[in-house]
C-alpha cells in the first residue's frame, strides 16, 4: 500500500515538472512578442512637412498630381500643360522690351527682331524730300528701304504707286509689315509707313523724322487712306 501511495505521489511531481516547463515556453513565447511590441512602440515619432510618421513605416503623400479622367477611360490623364512663348528667354532682349512698351504690345509680338532692328538703325532720321539715306529720307523711301532689308520686296519709288501695288486690306486685317496710305486734301495718296501692332506704324514724318505714330490719332484718322499688302 505504502508503495503505491509512493508511485501515485512521484508520478504527480513529474507532471508538475513536465507541466511548469511547458508553461514557461509558452510565456517565453508570450514574453519575446510582448519585447517587440515594447520595441516598437519606444520608436520616436518623426514629423516631415506636417506628416507624422513612425521609422520603418510606409507613407503614402497626401497630395494628389493634377490629373482629369479621360471621357473613354478610367485612366487618369496629366492635365493640360500651358504652352511655352514661342520666343526663349534667352534670345528676349533690351529692343524686344522697348518696342513691346511702345507699340503697348505683348513681348511676344516683337518676334521680326530683323524689323525691329532695322527701325532702330533708322530711328529719328530727318526727313527731306527726295532724301533716301539715313542722313535724310522721305516717307516712301523710307518703306522701300525697309520692306527691302527685312522682307525682300521691292517697291516703287513714290507712296502713290506703292499704293497701286499693293493689295487693299481692310483696316481690322492689318498685319505687321503691312503698307498704311494716307491722302492729302485733293484725295491722291501722299504718304505711307509700315503698319507694326496695335494701331501703331513706322514712318518718315515732315515734322518728327522717322518715328511711330497711331492710327487713330485724330491727325491721322482724318487723312487715312487704306492698307496695302505686298506679297513676294
């Protein structure tokens, strides 16, 4: 009898035994995940731009691109992009900004830099009759020697037959290189200049020399004969 009350108490101690170390693997287990998540959660939290972040963490921007969805598609679409000035920064120079603040024009407009430097050459020549020099020069020499350089036509020599060669255009139609007339009392056409932007044209005036003036100028308005346009 008293062996087997020995048996029975020793088999119980082993089961003691045996079941202390399988509880202490599982809470070693416990214990190790527990150590992580202490780990992780000692991590300091960083802030970039306003974004609260913890190291090791994938952050996915808040901003979204400028896109649209295309009417066929799901897809999305990059948006439209402005379009560049057909004229680059660098070739943008003193003359374009002075004759665009002249002329009351966008910058963009003062492309023909050719023109423009041809006007300059010219700019406040003294106006005689018959002159056809930079020392003096009248109205329609002036537009020859002009459309000359820049566009290689040829003209006539007086602004009554340059206004028989050329095409009649309407005022509102006026581009840059055009021919603007302008009549004297009688009604025959005695002056011409080169019609820039904006109203504003080029010519070799009685008083000024070659300067630029506006067509609706009230002087002007007045002895205004029409537009011309010479095609090579």
């Amino acid at each position: 009898m008293k062996n087997c009350l020995y048996v029975l108490v020793l088999l119980l101690t082993l089961t003691e035994i045996v079941g202390c170390k399988s509880v202490h693997k599982i809470t070693d287990k416990d214990n190790s995940t527990a150590a992580i998540n202490r780990k992780k959660a000692t991590r300091k939290v960083q802030f970039i731009d306003g974004i609260e972040i913890t190291p090791g963490s994938v952050v996915k921007s808040k901003h979204k691109p400028a896109t649209t969805k295309s009417k066929n598609s799901e897809e999305p679409v990059i948006a439209d992009i402005p379009k560049v000035s057909k004229i680059k920064i660098e070739s943008i120079n003193q003359l374009q900004f002075k004759y665009a603040i002249i002329l009351d024009t966008y910058i963009e407009n003062i492309a023909n830099t050719n023109l423009y430097f041809n006007i300059e050459e010219w700019w406040g020549t003294n106006y005689c009759m018959g002159g056809t020099t930079k020392n003096c020069v009248d109205c329609s020499a002036f537009t020859g020697n002009i459309m000359r350089d820049v566009y290689k036509i040829n003209l006539p020599r007086t602004a009554a037959e340059q206004y028989a060669a050329s095409d009649r255009i309407d005022k509102e139609n006026l581009k840059e290189g055009d021919l603007v007339f302008f009549k004297a009392k009688h009604g025959y056409v005695n002056h011409v200049g080169i019609y820039l932007h904006n109203n504003k044209f080029v010519h070799a005036s009685t008083s000024n020399g070659v300067m630029i003036s506006d067509l609706n100028e009230h002087y002007w308005q007045g002895k205004y004969a029409g537009g011309g346009r010479v095609v090579n």
